[in-house]
C-alpha cells in the first residue's frame, strides 16, 4: 500500500468516529442527568426508535398503502 493510500486510510479512521473514551464519556454524561434507574428504559425506547426507523425504510410504499387499505 503506498504512502498516500495508508494517509487516506487513516484519515478516514478517525473522521466522524466515535471511539471507546467518546462512548464511555457519553455514558458517563447520560448516566449523571438520567439517573441510573431511568437509563434502561430510555435505552430500550431508543432501540425501539431505531428499530422502528430501519423497518420504514425497508418497507415499499406500495405495501404500506395497501396496508392502510386494510385497517
């Protein structure tokens, strides 16, 4: 791999990643202002969101019309 090919590579690494140290602070951070009983649910309800979003994407519009049909 040449020089510039190894620079682009490693360029690309640490743009716009978040890292090990950048989750634990995030944690860290959501964990003092939610507490730690309420950080669970809010976990899972975000999960769900994802989760929710991803199907809608994949999800054809034409089924989803037809699916509104039927209710």
């Amino acid at each position: 791999m040449s020089h510039s090919c190894k620079l682009l590579v490693e360029e690309e690494q640490h743009m716009g990643g978040l890292g090990f140290p950048e989750m634990v602070v995030i944690l860290i951070i959501a964990l003092v202002i939610f507490g730690p009983n309420r950080l669970p649910a809010l976990g899972e309800s975000l999960g769900k969101a994802i989760r929710g979003f991803k199907e809608g994407l994949k999800d054809n519009p034409e089924e989803q019309a037809a699916l509104k049909k039927k209710e």
